[in-house]
C-alpha cells in the first residue's frame, strides 16, 4: 500500500498561486509536491517573469532555494509571495 502511495505521488498535482508584490499580481501555476523553490523559479522564467533576485515566502516564512513543496508543506490552493530583496 505505501509503495502505492509514493508511485501515485508523482502523478500529484497542486494548483497553485505566486503573488508578485512588485507587480501587484497572481500568477498561477500548476506544480508537483517533489518540485523545489528553483524549479519555481524557472516555471516563472517560463512565462516571463524573472525572479532570481526575489525571494519566496509562505506563511511567513522564508523558503529556502532546495527545499521541496512537500517539505514547506505547501498544497493545493496555497499562496506564496515572492519579494526582490532589499540591499
């Protein structure tokens, strides 16, 4: 049963939202649980935003750039905000 679980796993998807505060918009995506804060980043390169001098947040706090979704523990529905850092 467990080994059933972890193969349908991979099959997962979250439907998810980037708020670009600099911009004052919601960009949806559409991400798998074992996706990290980088593959994030080129999702959003994807569809034109750059986002490699911004940082990721959720819940109030900061994601680390090899962290998994699974691990932040980030589901279906969930916002995340993404911030340029301030220097």
């Amino acid at each position: 049963m467990d080994t059933l679980r972890r193969s349908l796993s991979r099959w997962k998807r979250y439907h998810i939202k980037v708020h670009l505060a600099d911009e004052d918009l919601m960009m949806p995506l559409t991400v798998k649980p074992r996706d990290t804060v980088m593959d994030l980043r080129a999702y959003l390169v994807r569809e034109g935003v750059t986002s490699w001098k911004k940082t990721f947040y959720y819940n109030s706090r900061q994601l680390e750039e090899h962290e998994t979704l699974k691990e932040a523990n980030i589901q279906n529905g969930s916002v995340l905000l993404l911030v340029s850092n301030k220097r």
